[in-house]
C-alpha cells in the first residue's frame, strides 16, 4: 500500500507522520529535517530561500565529459577545485567503433593528469557505483552530468545535471536554486524475500510521476522499514528516484550504512544522519513494503507501472493501451507492435533478457542474477540472454 498526504505533515521520531493541523506553521520544523541541514552547510550565503551550493565532489562519464572539459579550459580553468571523477563507462572502445572513444578517454586521462582529477579507466567501474564505494559519505553534497547521480541511502544528497552547471562548480560558482521542498518517503514493514529493490522503487514511481508529488523537491526516506533493508538493497531503490522528478534524495543512516562505507575501507565516511525527533515536511508518501509485489515498468516511461499479477491477469488490454500510445508517440513514422507476443495460451512472450544498467546494476543484484542462473543456460532458441 502506498498512500499520499495532501499537506504539509510532522514526523515524530520513528513514528508515521501525521498532517499538520489546521493554523500550524510548519516553517521552523522544516529547518529539522536532514535535507535541509545539508543544504545550509553547503549554502554560500545567509539566504536559506534562495540557495547557492557548493559541492564537495563531481563526476561525469565519457559520454559528456569532453564538451565539460572543453568548456572549462575555454574558460581559463587551471586547477579543478574539489575531486572531480572521470568515468569511463558510457562509451566503452567498441560502442561506436574506430578510435572515437579512445581519443575521448586520453582526451580525459590527459586533463586529470594535468588539473588534478580522478580517472577511472575503461571497464574498470560503472560511476554510480564506483562514487557510492569511494566518494559518497554522510553529510554530503556530490554533482554529476548524468542523470541518476543518486547516493541518498550513504547519507549524501547528489543531483544529476546538465554539463554546464559542473562547469560553474569548476570555476568556483555556485548551484543556483530556490530552496526545494522536501517529502518524507515513511518506509513501513519488511520487504517479501521475492520483491527487489526495484520493485519497490517502480511501485512508488508509478504512484508520484503522474501527479508531479515530488517534482523539484527531496525525497527523505524515513521509518522503520529502511532498517529492514541492507545497504546495497537501498541504492537500488535511491537511483531510480530520478525517474520521480525529484530534485534530490537522502536516508537515514544507521549501522548497515557503516557496515557498507568500513567494506569499502571507508569508515571514516560514515555520519549519523536523522530528522530532529520532531520534523515537518511538504508531505509524506507511506509505503507498507510488505504489500509490495513484483512489478513491470512497459513503455514508455518507469512510471508506466502495473504488479506483475495484473498484468497478466488483463494481458490484452494493457498491452493494447501501449500499443495506442505508440502510435501517439510515432506519429504514424514507425510501427510498433506488443499484441502480437501473446501465445496461444495466453502469456506474455519474452525474446530478450538484458542484466545490465548503471541504475541499479549493485552488487547483490549481480550475485541474485548469477544464482538464479545457476545451472541453466543463458538461451538459445527465441530467447536470448
């Protein structure tokens, strides 16, 4: 079960929030919150309304990072400020063939050397999961030029950009913003053994995107439920906030979180992060993960939600509502068909298996996927793995 509140609502300690009564003012409770305590130690002014950050680290994949670097040294950079980390997992050397991708990858390896960054080679590390082992940390703040740049659950608030805005942060200027709403996400109850990470995560998608809930604001994730969770399940479902419209994300920390960061030889990076013991937000989504079934996301966005069950329990007209809105969106310039993967007996024909993707590509979903394998074969027929 997920359920909205439509105003402004009060979190005390662990329990469900509650809306606010009528002639509270909820001002001075907002300032209690973890987003906005982090927003003001990174603000560069007095102003907490209309804000001016700083970020403590940047990163960028090879895919925009030549258009960053270019525009920076036209700019007269000479040394990059804050780490800066260079990855090199969008364009891999065989994606477009040639020496396209190489030359970018000297082209980045030669500015690290030269104003002071971090490069991380080719097939060396994805860069989400590569800044969540060895930059995110309590507190935070981190910028990035892709568009899941999301480390909430390590207690760093990041916020993915366009290249332009990472520039600035290289010329020592300031992330313009007006100072973002923020809404508690209530985690309640335990996941089922069979939901994963994205499953929860699609299921709040499709229950906030539509009505814009949390458009431009910070998702807080609250509540008992987030200890229910491990570390790496809750990066699964921080990175897909992206697809809410939401500014940013933070979690509670707790022992797992440093459990996570002293793996990675980083314990240092750990920081208790709660609410005041009494908080107020813009409003509040309550999830019950405990209700929560495995999910489909069909085209042609992740907020295109529907329970697995439902799906094939209303195959035809579902898919048929897909396949009109793909005429909406082609205009008539290419076809495409779904009605006709049904079989004979009624299911729902899959050709293709991918395991893959920067969003949510963590380590247990890896180790999930090779169990689930184990001792079958990848495909060989109509569907390939």
């Amino acid at each position: 079960m997920i359920r909205l509140t439509d105003r402004p609502v009060r979190l005390n300690g662990m329990e469900c929030p509650v809306p606010l009564p009528e002639g509270e003012n909820p001002a001075g409770g907002r300032e209690r919150t973890m987003a906005y305590r982090i927003l003001k130690a990174h603000n560069q002014w007095d102003n907490m309304e209309d804000l001016r950050l700083k970020f403590d680290a940047l990163v960028s994949p090879d895919n925009n990072y030549v258009s960053i670097l270019q525009t920076a040294r036209a700019s007269g950079i000479e040394r990059f400020p804050v780490p800066y980390v260079l990855s090199n997992c969008h364009n891999t050397l065989c994606a477009v063939g040639g020496t396209i991708n190489e030359d970018d990858h000297v082209f980045g390896l030669s500015n690290a050397k030269r104003y002071g960054g971090i490069f991380v080679p080719p097939y060396r590390a994805v860069l989400h999961q590569y800044m969540r082992e060895m930059m995110a940390g309590g507190g935070k703040m981190i910028l990035g030029s892709d568009s899941h740049t999301r480390y909430g659950a390590l207690g760093t608030m990041a916020i993915g950009e366009g290249g332009g805005e990472l520039v600035k942060q290289l010329l020592c200027d300031t992330y313009d913003v007006a100072r973002p709403g923020v809404v508690a996400i209530y985690l309640d109850g335990k996941p089922a053994p069979y939901v994963g990470p994205q499953d929860i995560a699609l299921a709040i998608i499709g229950a906030v995107f539509k009505n814009g809930y949390v458009k431009n604001k910070v998702m807080e994730f609250v509540g008992p439920g987030i200890s229910s969770m491990t570390t790496d399940y809750r990066n699964g479902v921080d990175v897909m906030t992206t697809e809410t419209t939401c500014l940013s994300s933070i979690w509670r920390t707790d022992e797992d979180t440093e459990k996570y960061l002293a793996a990675h030889g980083r314990a240092d990076a750990y920081k208790e992060l709660n609410p005041a013991d009494v908080a107020y937000y813009d409003g509040c989504v309550y999830v019950d993960l405990s209700t929560v079934k495995p999910m489909i996301a069909l085209p042609f966005h992740p907020s295109n939600t529907y329970e697995i069950d439902e799906l094939n329990a209303n195959l035809k007209d579902i898919l048929h509502g897909v396949e009109e809105e793909a005429k909406k969106v082609a205009g008539g310039r290419a076809a495409f068909t779904l009605m006709d993967k049904i079989t004979g007996d009624g299911k729902l024909m899959v050709q293709q298996g991918i395991i893959a993707g920067c969003a949510g590509g963590n380590y247990t979903n890896v180790i999930e996927a090779a169990n689930a394998l184990k001792g079958k074969d990848c495909g060989c027929d109509e569907f390939s793995l």
